[in-house]
C-alpha cells in the first residue's frame, strides 16, 4: 500500500493522478492543488463572474434550466446573484478554461468515459460568498453533495466535486470546512450525521481548507463539508468558487423546460427566511384554530 502523506499536503497537479495523490483522495476524501490557475485567469473567471451576474440581473432571468438563481445582497447593499448555474454555456472564456489541457486528466479520476457536464446537473457554477447585510450566502450549512441523488429518486453514487477557488481565504475568512475519511461512512451516517444544511457547529474532526487563489481541490461527495461565515465583513470577506462537474451514467442534458429538482425549491424556501417565517406564522393559526375547534367540540 501507498504511504498516505500528511493531511495538510498540498499537491501540483500533473498529467494523471499520481499514486501517492490516489491513495490521499482514498485515504482523506479530497485534495489540495496549488496554483493550477494563474493570476490572469483568475481576474478573468472573477470578471465573467461580474459579467453574467449583471446580465441575468439587468434581463430579469430567475433560472437557468430549472436551477435557480440565488438572488442577495452585495457590497454596498447592490442586488446580486450569489450562485449562478451553467456558466459555460454562457461564457466562451469559461468554456475555454475548463477545456484545457491541463485538466484533461481529472475525467479519468471521476471514472472511465466521464464527460464535462456543462448543461448537466447544475452546469459549471459560480459562486459567491460574502459577509453583508441581507446576503443569503454567508455560510452554508454541513452537507453531502451526494446526498442530493435521493431527489434524483436514485441512491448516491460515487462522485468528486471540482472546485477552483478565486480568493484567498484563510481560517478567520471562513471558507470550505470537511471532515476527512467520512466518504467511507455508511449511508445512514450520510443520511442523518448531521442536519443536512441547518447544523452549522463547528466539529472536532474537522479541517480548514485554507485557499490561494487559483488552486484546486477535489472533495468526494459522500464527505460531510460545509462552508464557514467569514469573520470578516464587507469586500474582505469575499469568497468565490467555481465548481466543475464531470459525469459517468446516461447523458442528462437539461433544457429550459428542465423542471427545478426538490433540493433546490427546498433550498430556496430555507434561504427566504421571511417565507418560512410566514409558513411558521400559518401552521400556528392552523394548530391554533384546530385546536379551539377540538376545545369548543369537547365543550371545554
Ligand atoms: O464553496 C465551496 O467551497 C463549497 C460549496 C459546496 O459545498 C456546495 O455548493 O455544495
Ligand atoms: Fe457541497
């Protein structure tokens, strides 16, 4: 067997995998690469970022084949989109970038024949966080991306999640908490580990990804992670992402009659605070109602 290196190694990403990367991302659950972007390509993803944000938001677009848009606030309190689906489909740089050669050898990891999914699942994603008032992505909860195969109606399959990150992000700005070897957890332990996206808690197993921006990671998507809120606020608390899907199984194109799949109305109605205040305000009146009904039958 390969010896496993420390927990806080950071590789450079070549060709293939190399043995001693396979027996980490088996051993752990995910893997640091540094630098895999440079400078330039990283202003270049941050502005398409900026680019399709203002397009959606300037032609009123709520979703993108079913996926919706994370609709918040921003620096200064401007209206932004905090996660933007498909975003290859729209970019020819991004499309670009997440074809060249220097990624070629990340499909094989996924498995024999993956493919780049760019108008599958939710696409190539961008993401924003940031510390502001009235920004609905702060922080996200402890979760397992794999455990959203279940509104597929299917059971988890095994599947690596791609993340280029465009900060720098150290402990005290938040950012990407996982704990290691939790891939290898049973379903059940997937399933009911932790309160999927409410538990926020900080673990004792866990570890901080701490990012340059333009590296990569790779994280298994059985792997209990979550994102912390920055201690910082305002343009210092900024954190972007991009995560890249590569797919094995039946080609699932989605279209714009794609319908949103349960985890996102689920996810929507969570980050609206003010809804699930109202549906909370109404199931009282319900109970409340039902319950004199019950009184006033029993004549009490
Ligand atoms: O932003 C990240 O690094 C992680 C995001 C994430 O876990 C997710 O969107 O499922
Ligand atoms: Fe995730």
């Amino acid at each position: 067997m390969t010896h496993v290196l420390p927990i806080d190694t950071k590789f450079t990403l070549g060709e293939t995998l190399t043995e001693e990367q396979r027996a980490f991302l088996d051993h752990y659950g995910f893997l640091h690469f540094r630098g895999v972007a440079t400078r330039a390509e990283v202003e270049m993803l941050r502005a398409e970022q900026d680019r399709l944000e203002q397009r959606w938001l300037s032609e009123g677009i709520k979703q993108i084949n079913g996926i919706p848009l994370f609709f918040g606030k921003g620096l200064g309190g401007k209206p932004a989109i905090q996660r933007i689906p498909f975003t290859s489909r729209f970019s020819e740089r991004i499309q670009a970038f997440v074809r060249d050669a220097r990624f070629r050898g990340l499909p094989a990891i996924v498995g024999e024949g993956a493919r780049l999914g760019d108008v599958e699942k939710d696409g190539v994603v961008l993401n924003r966080y940031v510390n502001v008032p009235g920004s609905v992505y702060q922080r996200l909860g402890w979760h397992t991306d794999g455990l959203r195969d279940l509104f597929y109606l299917r059971m988890p399959q095994q599947m690596l999640n791609f993340g280029v990150h465009l900060d720098d992000i150290t402990r005290d700005n938040g950012g990407l908490r996982l704990i290691p070897g939790t891939h290898k957890q049973g379903f059940l332990s997937m399933l009911l580990g932790k309160m999927h996206f409410i538990s926020h808690g900080e673990d004792r197993r866990e570890i901080c990804v701490e990012t340059e921006a333009g590296d990569l990671t790779i994280h298994d998507g059985r792997l209990w992670h979550r994102v912390a809120r920055s201690q910082r606020e305002g343009a210092e608390s900024m954190r972007r992402t991009m995560f890249v899907p590569y797919l094995t199984g039946p080609y699932e194109p989605k279209t714009e009659a794609s319908k949103t799949p349960g985890y996102h109305t689920l996810g929507k109605v969570m980050r609206n605070a003010r809804t699930l205040m109202a549906l909370l305000a109404l199931a009282a009146v319900f109970l409340g109602a039902g319950y004199a009904g019950y009184a006033a039958l029993l004549g009490g």
